[in-house]
C-alpha cells in the first residue's frame, strides 16, 4: 500500500433515509502530487445480541436511483473530493446473516453501513497499485416524517375543504 493519509467522513454523519448525504475525502498531508482515482465499497453492519459484528452485501434495491456512491477523482493540485449517496426511504435488502438465501424484505432503521475508499494512482492500472485505504461508518435513520402543515390527501369519501374567500 502506498504513503497517503486520507480521511473519510459522511455529511450529515446521521443521514435520514429518502435524504442525500455526502462522502468525503480528504488528503491529510496536502495536495495530490499525481492524478488520483476513489472507489468505495460498501455494506451493512449486522450485530448480534452478543455484540458480534458481520458485514453484509447491499443488493441492488436498498440505494435510490443514482443515489449509490460514485468514483471521485482527485486531481494533482487538489485535496479531495466528494460524491453523493441517497439510501431510498422504501430501502429493501436481503436479511443479514442470509443463511437460507432469503428475498429481500423491507429495512427497519436505524440501519448501520460501513463504507470503505480505496485511492489509487490514475495513470497505473488500479488493481495494482493501493495507496491508500480509509472506512467510515454512517448510521442512516428512517425517512423524515411529512412536515406539519403538509398537504395529506382528502378523507374517503369527503369533499377537499375550502376557505371562504
């Protein structure tokens, strides 16, 4: 693995699900001196009654359309970059442990995710040159209640009310 420092931190670092957030990474000893490329892996925390951790693979319906966390490029002269991540407020995913190879049911949050960036030289092939690893977990509540004074929809079988002009 090569010699950068880099942090990665989630803003808000308690997201609502239904709602982006953002990664961040940042380079701890100044600029990049080279072109550098992020990728980020990510999964779900499960913990035990006992407090034992396991990581779990996120399937293909728990991230809003477009709202999985994408590559972020670092280019010579900058510091960091960032890139935006939505969970969907209708989040559904495999139980975890799966052990009997269960469909993917609905999530109840709080829901804890790690997510892992992996910097690598641009320039080199990226399986091959590491150079530098960071994880940050992200706790995700549910989905924000509707705000008071919203619009709910009319009762069944009951006219819109009106205000006298």
């Amino acid at each position: 693995m090569g010699n950068l420092r880099v942090t990665l931190t989630a803003v808000p670092p308690r997201p609502r699900a239904g709602e982006v957030f953002h990664l961040s990474v940042w380079l701890l000893d100044g600029p990049a001196t080279e072109d550098l490329a992020v990728t980020f892996e990510k999964h779900r925390i499960y913990i035990d009654a006992g407090g034992k951790r396991e990581l779990c693979p996120i399937g293909p319906d728990y991230f809003a359309d477009g709202g999985t966390p994408g590559p972020i490029d670092i280019y010579k002269g900058r510091a960091g970059g960032i890139t935006a991540v939505q969970v969907s407020a209708d989040a559904r995913n495999p139980p975890c442990p799966n052990p009997h190879d269960e469909d993917a049911g609905p999530i109840l949050f709080p829901d804890q995710l790690i997510f892992t960036a992996f910097v690598r030289r641009k320039a080199k092939p990226p399986q091959n040159d590491l150079r530098a690893r960071e994880h940050a977990g992200v706790t995700v509540d549910a989905a924000a209640p509707p705000a008071a004074g919203a619009k709910r929809s009319a009762r069944r079988g009951s006219a819109p009310r009106h205000r006298p002009a």
